[in-house]
C-alpha cells in the first residue's frame, strides 16, 4: 500500500510539475512577445515623427539596419511596396492583403505574428499609417515558441528534475505518516491498547476490533467446549476401559460380572448420549436450518414427548400433566428442533424433579405470541445459576446430571434452538419449590 501510495503521489506531482512548468513558458513566451511587439512600436514612433520623406527614411533604414535587424517597409495606401531595408522593393508582391498592413489602413496600426514554416522562427510584423498616408512596417525576426522552449529546456528540465526528487521525498513521508497508524493499529490489534489514528479510520478501527475481539472469543469458547468435550468423554471411557480389563483378567466373577457389564453399558450409554448431543450442537452451529422451516403444529409435538417420557417419568414416580394445550397450535419451524426442545424441557422437569412430583406442560396462544410453559415442581435453581444453565457443560450437581444420563449440554442445545427460531427463554425457578421455563415463539402469517 506505502508503494502505491507513494507512485500515485508521484504520477500526480509529475502531471502538475509538467504543466505548470508549460503554463509558465508559454506565459514567458507570452511577455516576450509583448516587448518585442512594444519595440518595434517605439521604433515605428521615432521613425514616424522623425522622417519627412522618403530620402530621409531610407538615411533612418540605413540607421536602423546597422545596428539592429529591424527591417524597415514602406508601403502605399495600395499595397505597392515602396521601399524595404533588405529586399529591393520591386522584387516585393503586393503587401495589402497582410493583416498588419490592412490594419494600419483601416485603424491607424496594425500588428502580426507569422511562424516559418519550420516552426523555428517567427517574424513580428507593427504597421502604422504615416502623415503622409502611406504605411511604415517594422519586422523583426525572433523565437518561435517551439524555439523559445528548446532553449528554455535545460532550466526547465533542471527544475522539474529537483522538483520531482523533493516530490519524491515528500511523497515517502507522506505514505509513510498515513500507513504508519494502520501499522500500529495491526501491531496492537491483540494487546487491547488503544490505538490514535486519523478520525475518518475511527469506525473501521472499531469494527475491525469488535470483530477480532469476537474472533478471539469464539475461539477461547472453541478450546474450552474441545477441552471440556475430551474430559467429559475420558471419564465413561476409563471407566469402560477398566471394567473390561478387570474381566479380560478373570477378576470378574459370578455376580461382579454382571455388574462390571452392567457399568460397562451404562458408560457406553452416556457415551452415546455424550456424542449425539456434541453432534447436534455443532450441527446447529454450522447449518442455516431456516431454509427447512414449516408451519408445525406444537401440540402434536408435545403429545409424542409425552408418550416417548412416560416410561421415563414413571421411573421417577413423576406425572406428567398436560394442561390448557389446544388441539392446534402452529408455530413456523423445524418439527425435528422443536421435538428436542420440548423433550429436553419435560426431561429436565423429570430429572430434576422430587419424588411423586409433576411436570405441567401448557400452551398459551395469544394474537402474536405463542407460549410454551414447563412446570416442574422439583429441586429449584438458585438465581445464581439460572443465567448460566444454559452455558454448555454448565450443570448445577454434577452428580445429580450424572445419575440421571444428563450431558450438560442440553439447555445449550434448547437455547441454540429457540435462537434458530427468533423465539425467547426465560427461566423462572425457586430453590426447593420447582422451575418454569417458558419459550415464547413469535406468530407468522404464513
Ligand atoms: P443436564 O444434561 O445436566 O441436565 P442441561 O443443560 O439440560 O444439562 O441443564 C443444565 C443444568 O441446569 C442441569 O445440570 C441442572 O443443574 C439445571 N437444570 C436444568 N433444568 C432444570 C430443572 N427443571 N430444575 C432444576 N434444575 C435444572
């Protein structure tokens, strides 16, 4: 960027040295020709008032040839060269269709330039209109422009060339003290200092750090899910790996045997569990499920958890309650997301439950909303908990999670999956009297 800058920099010193350079040359040009003009009008003058006739001036030309090379013409009203200081007159055509003679006749004076045809010289022709009626013309031969620039050329040159060098430096110093701050602002992009730039790079700055610092969050999130996924699935694995070593050794007798198999499963199982709900997670971490939306209707939905937790519940010695859930209620979205997210809520309310407890499950539809409450009547969440059950891994009891096949991961999942569908979660929970979650699902028109 510091080189592009600095060539830009360059190309448009480069186009501005060039032309002012020109421009000032052709005003130069411009006032030479203006006292060349001016001189010949001052010798025209004293010619004027000076010579009576025609003997006199041809005395005056002679004057004037020795020492300068003003040429001197004198032409009748009718164009008829009568006299000329270096060409014989009679050699001379017809002068009056010159634009300094035909001025001179009409005005009073007349003036012309006339470039040779080589473009190196140019003649300056003044022309006034004597007492006597006829026309005095004074000519001289100087620089055409072409020939004023080629002899100004090594001056111009010179200056362009020193110039362009202080240009160049200029255009260095200048890249560098506009890139110098986006450098810094690079360098300390991870330190968290502030870094003072220009005003205008304020938004880009802010932007660039919020992003990196979201970067760096993700990826702190990343290594401690990675961390938290291998030592949650080291702790069955060892177990596994222990009880079947105790069989491979013989160890493992009559009654013991089945319990080491026993373990073995249940380990396997959790291990199951474990990797179905990581699976999911980063399946809806990667995927846009939007696309896949439908209208579903929420009740279906509860009755098939329901049937699937019964078992579960009985376990438990938990009922299950379904109250006030109408027949139809739809809500836009995936029926395979919602069914884990409704199974997970009545799976928490059985877990987490007390013994000859209940897990209520009602549905409020209202003009926008649709409102999906579970009631537990179980152990509680303390408020310093309930912000972070739905960290992944976060669990309250561990032990308790543990004994009821719990992951810790599936409030994340209910919550990754009410994000997916624009709805809400609130927790409301009392230690020892029971929990309520409730999910609030915006209504479409479609
Ligand atoms: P887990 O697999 O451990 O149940 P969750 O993500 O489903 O993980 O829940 C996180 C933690 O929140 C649980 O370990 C538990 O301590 C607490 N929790 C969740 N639901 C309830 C509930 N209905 N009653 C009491 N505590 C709950």
């Amino acid at each position: 960027m510091k080189k592009r800058l600095q060539m830009n920099f360059l190309a448009i010193a480069a186009v501005s040295i060039l032309t002012v350079l020109l421009l000032t040359s052709i005003v130069l040009y411009n006032l030479f020709q203006e006292e060349v003009m001016e001189n010949l009008q001052v010798c025209a003058y004293v010619l004027e008032t000076d010579v009576e006739n025609v003997e006199m001036l041809e005395q005056a030309m002679q004057n004037i040839k020795r020492k300068n090379d003003i040429r001197v013409t004198i032409i009748d009203p009718q164009g008829n060269v009568l006299s000329d200081s270096k060409v014989e007159s009679h050699d001379l055509e017809n002068h009056q269709n010159r634009p300094e003679v035909q001025g001179a006749i009409e005005k009073g004076e007349g003036k012309a330039i006339r470039t040779s045809s080589t473009l190196s010289k140019a003649s300056f022709y003044y022309a006034v209109k004597m007492k006597s009626g006829n026309i005095l013309r004074l000519s001289k031969e100087s620089q055409s422009f072409l020939s004023f620039l080629i002899q100004i050329s090594p001056f111009i040159s010179g200056i362009a060339i020193i110039l362009f060098f202080v240009c160049m430096l200029l255009s260095r110093l200048l890249a560098r003290s506009i890139v110098r701050p986006i450098e810094t602002l690079a360098c300390n992009m991870g330190s968290g200092k502030p870094v003072t730039t220009y005003k205008e790079l304020t938004p880009f700055i802010t932007t660039i750090q919020e992003q990196h610092e979201d970067i760096v969050k993700s990826s702190q999130m990343r290594q401690e899910f990675t961390a938290n996924v291998s030592h949650e699935l080291k702790t069955p694995l060892t177990s596994i790996s222990g009880y079947s070593e105790l069989i491979e050794n013989g160890m493992a007798k009559g009654e013991d045997a089945v319990r080491f198999a026993g373990e073995i499963h249940t380990n396997a199982n959790r291990l199951l569990t474990l990797i179905n709900d990581i699976l999911q997670l980063s399946e809806l971490d990667d995927r846009d499920f939007s696309d896949d939306f439908t209208m579903v209707n929420v009740s279906e939905i509860i009755d098939k958890c329901v049937e699937l937790l019964t078992l579960n519940a009985k376990k438990h010695d938990v009922s299950l309650v379904t109250q006030e859930v109408p027949e139809k209620v739809m809500v836009k979205g995936s029926p395979k997301m919602l069914e884990e997210l409704i199974y997970n809520l009545i799976d928490n309310g059985i877990r987490y439950n007390k013994e000859k407890g209940t897990v209520y499950i009602r549905v409020e539809e209202q003009e926008h909303t649709v409102q999906l409450r579970v009631v537990d009547t179980g152990i509680g969440i303390s408020k310093e908990h309930q912000e972070r059950i739905f960290e992944r891994f976060y669990r309250v009891d561990k032990s308790r999670s543990k004994a009821t096949g719990g992951t810790g991961l599936g409030l994340a999942i209910v919550k990754h999956i009410v994000v997916c569908h624009k709805a809400t979660i609130e927790v409301h929970s009392k230690e020892g009297e029971g929990t309520e979650l409730v999910v609030t699902f915006q209504k479409t028109d479609d």
